[in-house]
C-alpha cells in the first residue's frame, strides 16, 4: 500500500509544478468582450433609447435614464448569465466545432433573449408598461445591438 502512496504523492507534485495551461474560450466570452467595447455600448445604448423613446412616449431624460440603467443591468448580470450560458449552448451543440456558425448565431440569438428579459423587466418596473407590449420593441432593438456586436467582434481583433 505503501509503495502507491510514493508514487501517488511524487505524481502529484509533478504535477503541481509543471506549468498547466488551461484556458479555454467559447463563442460567448467574445460576445461579452464585445458587448463592452465603448463603441458597441454607445451605439446600442443610440439604437435602445430610440426605441424606447418610440414606445414608452416619456420625456428624453425619462428615456435615457431607463435606457442607462437596463444597459447597466445587462452589462453586469446579462453579461455574466451570457457567459455562463453561452457555454452551455456550446456544449448543447457538440455536434458542431466550438467556434462553427451555428455555435456563434445560437450564442447570439442566446444573448439577444436574456437581454430582452432583462431589459423588459426594467422597463416594466421603472415605466410601468406591460411586459408583453415592451418585449418585441426591446427585441428588436437588442438584436440590432447585437448584430453591432457581431459586426465588432468580426471587424475587430477582440482579445480575451
């Protein structure tokens, strides 16, 4: 039993000094790198406060602080279930290589649907308008913001 123990313990600090590269990137760690890029923010926030503007009918300063503050909101926890979730609809789709098309338009398509509830969710609570009436608006207005990500991440050499 002894002699397993020897061996067991010399492996394990092999192990512990070698160097370990571990790194590992999917689809949407891109996506969340360049959701935070000043010029994708920027834009989005344009393209969301017009719209919001456009169906909410409230003042300028009204709509851009519920624009800031649902952007916020996605940028912080959007950002973190995106990440998180965009491994999982990597791993859902083993079928294809991590970085195929299809990896990269269900990690958009994912991106643009927890960033409509989150944003709803604002909308409703801060305007008090109907959570149904709002989603196809923000919808909308979350995938053109995504596809400027999209634009960003492809035109851009993003780093993680």
């Amino acid at each position: 039993m002894f002699h397993y123990a020897k061996y067991l313990i010399v492996s394990l600090l092999l192990f512990a000094t070698s160097d370990v590269n571990a790194d590992i990137a999917w689809p949407a760690l891109y996506v969340v790198a360049g959701k935070s890029s000043i010029w994708v923010i920027i834009g989005g926030l344009l393209v969301e406060t017009g719209f919001v503007k456009y169906f909410a009918r409230k003042n300028w300063w009204k709509t851009i602080l519920v624009s800031v503050v649902m952007n916020l909101a996605t940028g912080i926890i959007g950002n973190i279930i995106i990440a998180i979730g965009g491994l999982g609809v990597a791993m859902l789709m083993a079928f294809v290589p991590t970085f195929h098309i299809v990896v990269w338009i269900a990690t958009y398509f994912f991106a643009v649907i927890i960033n409509t509830i989150i944003e709803s969710i604002i909308i409703q609570l801060m305007l008090k308008l109907n959570f149904k009436k709002t989603y196809k608006w923000v919808f909308v207005a979350n995938a053109i913001s995504i596809i400027m990500c999209a634009i960003y991440v492809a035109v851009v050499d993003v780093r993680l």
